[in-house]
C-alpha cells in the first residue's frame, strides 16, 4: 500500500496499546504523524509507544477513559507537551457475554463507563480544546456491528455501541458549524493477537462467522485504521455524522445469524472487542 500524504497532526487513541487501537496508532505515525496512545494498561502503553517511535513521535499516557479527571489530563499534557490536538480516536473498549438475567449492575454499568461515558468524555474535552484554539479537526469512534444488532449475552456490549453511534451524529451537529467532524466505524469480527488463542473465540465459531461473509475472511486491524486514515483526511472533508460499515459485508443482507444462540455461544465471558 502506498504510503498516505504527510499531515503533522497530532492524534489520540484510546484503547491504543494493542490490537486496532495500535494499528491506529502506527497509520498515523506512518503518514508523518504524532501520536498519543491512551490506555490503561500504563506498562503496555508505554512499550507499544516506545516500539513505535521508530516510525515517528509516539507518547503514552495511562488514562481510565471513564475517570473524568484522567481524561481532563490526557487532553492538558498532549496540548502542553505536543502544543496541539487534531484527531481523536474513541478506540478503548471491554467486552461482556451475559445473559441480561446474569448482568449484575456493576458489569452493565462498566460496560457503559468505558464503551460510551469514555467516549462522552474524550470527545466532549477535545472538543473543549479544538474550539478553544479553533482547530477544525476530526473525532471517530469505534463502534461496532453490534451497535445494529441485538444478541443473545450482548445486551451491555450492544446498548453501549449504539448509544455511542447516537452520540456520534449529535456531536456531528453540534461540532460541525466549527469545521469538527465526527465519524464513526463499525467494524466486524477483526484477527487480533487477543483473539487468535483457542480459548477466547473458537475456530468453529470464526469458521461459522467466515461463512456468513461475502468477502470470505476475517478483517485485519490494518483495515480499520485504513478506514480511520480516510476519515481523518481531506478525502472525507464533507462527511459527518457517518457510520462507515468495515466488516466484510456481514451487515449487507445475510443477516440471519443475528441473535442466534448457537452462534454467539462460543463468544468469551469477557475479552477485547
């Protein structure tokens, strides 16, 4: 792939030590970028930064993305230490395979705290900061396919997604009169590291989700961050408010599986979306 034309921004991701989020991170600082990886892991945060400062200026700052005061911070020190923000990337996420019966309060509202009031915050104080110095910059959310479908055991994971689309088209209208456009991706089941071993998601459940795809494999996190690079580049200058759909074509037409008990039997009680 050609490499993307040279930007200079800066950019956080949240979630970004591993998996999409570290793709993310390494698409930015490709195409000459700088770039900031929130996570809560601090130690692993710290190592994928340094791993890939090679490829540019790549900082770490650990941040519970549900912890107001630790989002309020992630946006001073990457104003103070890099003197800008341009993008923002809603990345970080958990994931929770129950049955409603099953949820107890503190899962469901973990769930929401890290899936949608951390995406509230991230967004509502880099926006703070963007119209404070007047920068027209781009915020994407990482949503999911479950924010259009409801499942068996994924009440939490799927409420969370399609609040966080909701919440994608009002900041849309609310920021873009400012020159702030906010997008949203939704991606299908992609092969991270965290979902290769047997005991997180079977290979007779990736082999039964494979077979409901037109294009007949698994997304790679690559793809998602290529779709985060168009969406924060002049080639999406006039779209807003948009969930762009990268899963495969899962969500074209074939949809039958959705909410099949079998299907989504083999999901892990909890693991990285």
């Amino acid at each position: 792939m050609a490499s993307p034309p040279a930007t200079d921004k800066i950019a956080i991701v949240t979630g970004g030590a591993t998996g999409i989020g570290r793709a993310i991170a390494e698409a930015y600082l490709r195409r000459g970028d700088t770039v900031v990886i929130a996570d809560i892991n601090a130690p692993l945060a710290a190592e994928t930064a340094s791993e890939l400062a090679k490829l540019g200026r790549c900082l770490s700052i650990a941040t519970d993305v549900s912890d107001e005061a630790a989002v309020s911070d992630l946006v001073r020190r990457t104003r103070a230490e890099l003197g800008g923000l341009d993008y923002l990337v809603n990345n970080a996420g958990i994931h929770l395979h129950k049955l409603i019966v099953d949820t107890e309060l503190a899962e469901w509202n973990r769930q929401l705290e890290v899936q949608l009031t951390g995406p509230f915050l991230c967004a509502r104080d880099v926006a703070r900061d963007m119209l404070r110095h007047g920068t027209r910059g781009a915020i994407v959310n990482i949503v999911s396919v479950a924010a259009r479908m409801g499942r068996v055991k994924g009440a939490a994971h799927s409420a969370s997604k399609a609040g966080l689309v909701m919440l994608t088209q009002t900041l849309a209208m609310e920021l873009g009169g400012h020159g702030i456009r906010v997008n949203a991706i939704a991606p299908g089941l992609v092969d991270t590291e965290s979902q290769r071993a047997e005991e997180v998601i079977s290979t007779a459940y990736k082999q039964s989700y494979i077979k409901e795809l037109p294009l007949g494999r698994l997304g790679e996190p690559s793809e998602i961050a290529d779709a985060v690079m168009f969406l924060c580049s002049d080639a999406a200058r006039w779209i807003t408010g948009h969930t762009l759909f990268v899963d495969g074509g899962f969500m074209a037409g074939n949809l039958s599986l959705q909410g099949n008990t079998d299907f989504f039997a083999e999901l892990p009680l909890q693991g990285r979306t």
